[in-house]
C-alpha cells in the first residue's frame, strides 16, 4: 500500500502540472501522513542532507564551464579541428558532428547543454552544405546523448552520490560504451550519407588542417588534461569541475578573447539557474528516498523482482524496460534519484557489478531524452534545427535503434564494460 500511496501521489502531482522537484516533496509528504509520522524538522533535514554532498558541488561547475566555453570560442574551434579531420569524406559534417560531440562531451557532460550548444553551429553548417535538415537534426540529437555517458558526467556524479559508488570509477567506465555508441552513428550516417548521395568536401591540405589543430589546440588539451587528471586520482571529479570551469575562463578571457568581462554575469547567472534546477531536485529525492527506505520500498521492489534474481541478464533488461518507460515521461535526473534507492537493493543481491550497473542504467535514463512526450534534447533540437517534433521523431528513430541496438550488447556481454574500465582504472 506505501508503494502505491508513493506511485499515486508522484504521478498525480506531475499529472496536475507540479514540477518534479515538488511533486517529490507532495510524495513525500504523502507518505508521511499515511504512516501517521508527519514532521517538518525530518522534512527540513533531509532538504538540507540532500543538497549537502561534496561530489554534487561538480555539477555547477561543470556546468559554468559550458557556458564559458560556449562563449569563449572553445566550442567552435572543437568543431573547426574536427571538419579539417574528417570534413572531406562523403557526408563529412555528419562525421563532424559525431566527432565534435564527443569530443565537447568529454568536457561538460551534459546533453542538453551540448545540443543546444553545438545544434546552433552544427545544423546551419550542415544545411548550408545541402544537406537535409531533418536527417542532421536527428544526429545532433542523437550523438548527444553521449555527453552524459561520456565523462565527465552528471547524470553519473549524480549516481555516485545516490548509489555511494566511486564517481571517478564511473567516469571511467563511460568511455567505451561512449565510443560504441559514436561508432554505431556513424555506421547509420554512412548508410544515410550513402542513400543521400551527399556531396563531398574539399580535402583540407596539411597547412590547413595544422592551423585548424594549433588554434584550436588549447581547447582540444582540456578533454586529454581532465581524463589524465581523474585517471591518475591527482583531482577528485569535483575538482575537476573547478579545473574545467578555471581552464575554461582563463583560456576565453586571455588565450581566444573571446569571453569578455561583460558576458560573465550572464554566465554565471545562466550557471546558476541551471544548477540549481539539479540541486532542488537532489534535496527534494533526498526526501522521498529517505520515506521509501523507512516504508521498506527497496525490499518490496526487490521481492518483485526476486524471480529474475538469479538470471542477472534477465533482471538487467526487466529494470532496463521499466528505466525506458519511465524515461519517457521524466526526466534523467529525476529517474536517476527515484530509481536508484529501489532497484540497487535488487542489483546488489543478483551480484550485478554497481558501476556496470550505473553505466547501463544511466544510458537507459539518457535514452529517454529521445523519446516524446518531454524529450528534453528533442525539444532544443527541434529549437536549434527549426523543425517540429513530429519530424524530429520520424529522422532520429534510425539512430535511437542503433543506441538501442549497443544498449541490448553491454546487458548480453558486461565485459564490454568491465573490461576497458579495469584497464582505464590501472587494475
């Protein structure tokens, strides 16, 4: 019956319009009343504990990095180093794009600001060059869901924090299956490319292609500085969000000059509205995690899925549907704070590796950024590319399938995980 007050009072509040962070406060409480223990002071508590975590504070500061780079010229000399790479073959921009993406991602860590960062100058660039406006959109759509895969993350610095696993083991495991997944779009470009029949451009000469990689050499050192850093444990994640966001000031004001002293208020501004959007969020799941875990929710959810307990593929892909489903009324962070107290219990008992765990599950949560009806990268694609949803939907399915298809690979063979991540962790 708790699980069901839980599940009523959540879905009604998000039904009659109450933002997320809210409608977890209105669960909350809720809960509270049914088991007769109202009291505000448990209630104030765990707002303050939720937002009250060391890891949390990389998310505003990897965050404010975004906003200088984006302003600072960072963003676009990434994508100018890419084009003189692989701006040549046929439907090169579409490799560009894919290169860029992973590229920023390894810096920000976020889709949305990626896609609205990198949409703005992609999708132009690629419509200029002939090609459909559609098609392009649904890549930059698609390939952006790398950015919370890719590290840094923060969707996984928010799983560290809710799971109490190593964020930095995390981070580490999110660059293969983050190469996968360029990978299989480019596969589905090359295809879409080749049906197109897209033009080719000029291959750039090596004078030019080396100009394109030492203007844009300090941007491209940040992504190498940060992975050498949290892989050699001389920076915590958190501290590699003030380095990215430092890094990232210092070389817009002094090195491009680009970012001006006038744009910094509005950077700042923009940082800590997005920030603080995440860090309600975190205080109010904090709330709801507490009373699910006083109601024994995790145990009732797990006794659920006790017949997948001993078969961990099966239980993978029963918790991957339910993540898949709920992602595609939610939002990632939200999912990620509900979800995790309740599956990891289940998780743990069928002996699933955690940080295995949080790399599929946070992929699973992101893949629901591409699906209607919230779609938040959908929604600033569309912003970005001009069109409307219902061609955005109809152009990204090839691509979504293809994520999809590398989702259904890492729950069949974990190694593809385990075993890059030992490798990238020294073990």
């Amino acid at each position: 019956m708790t699980l069901g007050i839980f599940l009523a009072s959540l879905v009604g509040g998000i039904a009659i319009g109450l933002p997320i962070c809210f409608a977890l406060l209105f669960s909350g409480v809720c809960m509270m009343l049914y088991m007769n223990g109202f009291n505000s002071q448990i209630l104030s508590q765990n707002l303050f504990s939720g937002a009250d975590s060391f890891s949390m504070m990389a998310v505003p500061f990897f965050i404010l990095a975004g906003e200088f780079m984006n302003r600072g010229g960072i963003t676009k000399r990434i994508v100018n180093a890419a084009n003189a790479i692989v701006g040549h073959v046929r439907g090169g921009l579409g490799y560009v794009s894919i290169l860029a993406i992973l590229l920023f991602a390894s810096m920000v860590g976020s889709a949305v600001a990626s896609t609205a960062a990198l949409g703005a100058i992609l999708i132009p660039m690629m419509v200029k060059a002939g090609y459909n406006r559609d098609k392009c959109t649904g890549l930059i759509a698609a390939g952006n869901i790398l950015s919370p895969i890719m590290p840094p993350s923060v969707p996984m610095i928010i799983f560290g924090v809710q799971a109490g696993v190593s964020v930095t083991s995390l981070f580490m495991a999110g660059i293969a299956p983050a190469v996968y997944l360029a990978s299989a779009l480019c596969v589905i470009w090359f295809v879409v490319a080749k049906k197109e029949n897209l033009d080719t451009a000029p291959r750039q000469s090596k004078k030019q292609i080396l100009k394109s990689l030492v203007d844009g050499f300090w941007a491209l050192l940040l992504p190498v500085f940060i992975l050498i850093g949290l892989r050699s444990g001389k920076f915590t994640p958190t501290e590699a969000g003030v380095i990215t966001a430092v890094y990232a000031l210092i070389i817009g004001l002094f090195v491009y000059r680009e970012l001006k002293i006038r744009m910094l208020m509005d950077c700042l501004v923009s940082a800590a509205r997005s920030s603080s959007v995440i860090m309600f969020l975190a205080a109010a799941a904090m709330v709801s995690s507490w009373l699910m875990t006083v109601a024994n929710i995790p145990s009732i959810v797990t006794g659920i899925l006790t017949p997948f307990i001993g078969h961990p593929v099966i239980l993978m892909l029963v918790i991957c549907v339910i993540v898949l489903l709920v992602g595609t009324s939610m939002d990632v962070t939200p999912t990620i704070m509900i979800l995790t107290p309740v599956l990891l219990p289940a998780v743990k008992q069928a002996g699933i590796d955690i940080v295995y765990f949080g790399v599929v599950f946070i992929l699973c949560t992101v893949l629901g950024l591409l699906t209607p009806p919230v779609g938040t990268v959908l929604n600033v694609a569309c912003s970005a590319g001009k069109i409307n949803m219902e061609r955005i939907v109809k152009a990204v399915w090839p691509f979504l399938l293809a994520e999809i298809f590398i989702l259904l690979f890492l729950i069949f063979f974990p190694a593809l995980i385990t075993v890059p991540t030992a490798f990238f962790m020294g073990s």
